[in-house]
C-alpha cells in the first residue's frame, strides 16, 4: 500500500468537479490531493482511514477531508468475493479552497466557510444533517455551472454552521505530515494502517523506518509527543469505539477485532485511552 498523490484537476474547464461513483467496491489507494474532498457515502461499508484515524462507515456518511490529507476507503471483504453483487456508491466533489479565487474566502461574509475549511484539515465527519442538504448534494451534478457554483457556496455554508461533527485525525499527524518529507514516516503509517489489528511492535516498524529500534522510538517520540506504541494502541482503542457504538459486537470479539490478545489488556488500555472502561463507554452510548 503505497501513498499516492492524484491528479483531481477538472477535465470539464470547471472550478471544481462533481462525481458520482459507483463500483464493485472503491479503490483500494492510500493517497492525497491538493483539492478538498466532500464525499457522501450512498452505498456501501467497510473502514475509513483519514490520516491517523481509522473508524468505519456505512452508507448516509458525509465527510469533508481537507488538503493533501491521505485518506482510503476499504470496503468490507465481502465486496471483493468473486460472486459479489455489492455496490459501493458515491458522491464526491473536489474543489480548491481558492476556487472562486484568492480573495474570495477574505471576505467577512464567507469566514465561517473559512473556519470550515481549516477544520477540514483534519477530516470532518458530520452527523444529523439536514436531509435537504443531502439532497442538495445529490442533485448538485445536475445543475449548470452558474446554479452549481452557488448550491455548493449554500452547501459548504450550511456545514460550516452544523455544530454536530467529530475531527478524524490528530493534530500530531497533520503536523508530521506537514513538517517532514521523510519518506520513512510514510511508509510507518501505510503499515500501522494495514496492520494495525495484527501483532506489531517497534522493532517491526523501526526495520521499515530503516533504523535501529532506540532511534526510531526517540524520532517517534519527538514527532508524535508520545511513544509509538501509545499511539498505536491509541489507533485500535479508537478503531474499537466505533465498534462498540455500532453494537454490532460485544466486547470480546471487539478486544480481538483491534488487534488486542486478551481482555485484560484490552480494558486496561481502553480505560487509559477513553477514561472509562469498555462497558461504560457502551452504556454512554446507549442510553437513548
């Protein structure tokens, strides 16, 4: 799984794209663009990866995901099954955050589309949105250039007011992303996000890094503000949240399915992590 950067350029002498996209399952590419991402799921399940976040989705998901911010969509295993029927279905729209030009988010009018934009560096994820929204969205690549522009501007206006959102990737990633053209952290985090819930250590990383074990734990360390292996259990406590609110597993199979080895551990770390234990968490989020 290499990090890839796409070319989301307009092939249509547009100031931003809209696509609708429907596959067997999504492209199974790690990858960034300079352009901002608005994607809205309509079909389809599987993991979400945004930079150092890892969660799933499911269909009716609306996501914003900032500049140059790697990202993927793996679907479930069972789109790729040889007699699959499964479709995983799409909406994205790409634009720069200067598509109207360089001045355009300057004015006072538009500053909260600006804050918007600046959340969206770390990937926004948004719940209960307004179902004309959705369908603002839906219908947007139906429109004209000059209705299109403006539906987007009302789009991105209404998100940037919507108070119900979670950010999806740290700061420390951002920033580690950002400052360092180390192809080693690349690599790093291709492989934490492809093996995540499987036995890893530092050591098996520090080989990928190309240094020895204490020198990669210290540059780790100095990036991140956090040992590796903190933030990589940080990664599968986060993973295993958002197993436990989709109650679709207990918490055994949960602890297993994060790439833990045994319950101890698992409520230990979780209780570190999220400052409750397993069962707490679940009650918080069941309660309604």
């Amino acid at each position: 799984m290499k990090l890839h950067l796409l070319n989301r350029a307009s092939l249509q002498n547009s100031s931003f794209t809209v696509t609708q996209n429907s596959y067997s399952h999504f492209l199974k590419i790690w990858h960034y663009h300079p352009e901002l991402e608005l994607v809205y799921i309509a079909k389809s399940t599987g993991t979400r990866f945004i930079g150092d976040g890892i969660e799933k989705f499911s269909e009716g998901d609306l996501v914003l995901i900032g500049k140059n911010l790697p990202h993927m969509w793996l679907n479930d295993e069972v789109y790729f099954e040889p007699d699959s029927d499964l479709v995983s279905e799409a909406i994205a729209i790409h634009f720069k955050e200067d598509f109207l030009g360089l001045e355009f988010l300057d004015a006072i009018e538009m500053k909260p589309i600006l804050q918007l934009i600046k959340r969206a560096a770390q990937g926004i994820k948004f719940s209960n949105i307004d179902l004309k929204v959705i369908e603002k969205i839906k219908k947007l690549h139906t429109l004209e250039p000059f209705e299109k522009t403006i539906k987007l501007i009302e789009i991105l206006y209404k998100l940037a007011n919507h108070e119900e959102y979670q950010l999806l990737s740290s700061p420390g990633f951002l920033n580690s992303f950002n400052k360092t053209d180390n192809k080693g952290l690349d690599e790093i985090y291709e492989f934490v996000f492809k093996n995540f819930n499987q036995p890893i250590g530092s050591k098996d990383v520090a080989e990928i890094a190309k240094m020895n074990p204490s020198a990669f734990s210290r540059f780790f360390k100095r990036i991140h503000r956090k040992t590796f292996t903190r933030y990589l259990n940080e990664i599968r406590i986060g993973y295993a949240c958002k197993l436990l609110i989709e109650n679709k597993n207990n918490i055994t199979p949960v602890c297993y399915e994060s790439g833990f080895n045994n319950i101890s551990n698992f409520n230990r770390h979780f209780k570190s992590i999220t400052g409750m234990s397993p069962s707490d968490y679940i009650k918080l989020h069941t309660q309604n």
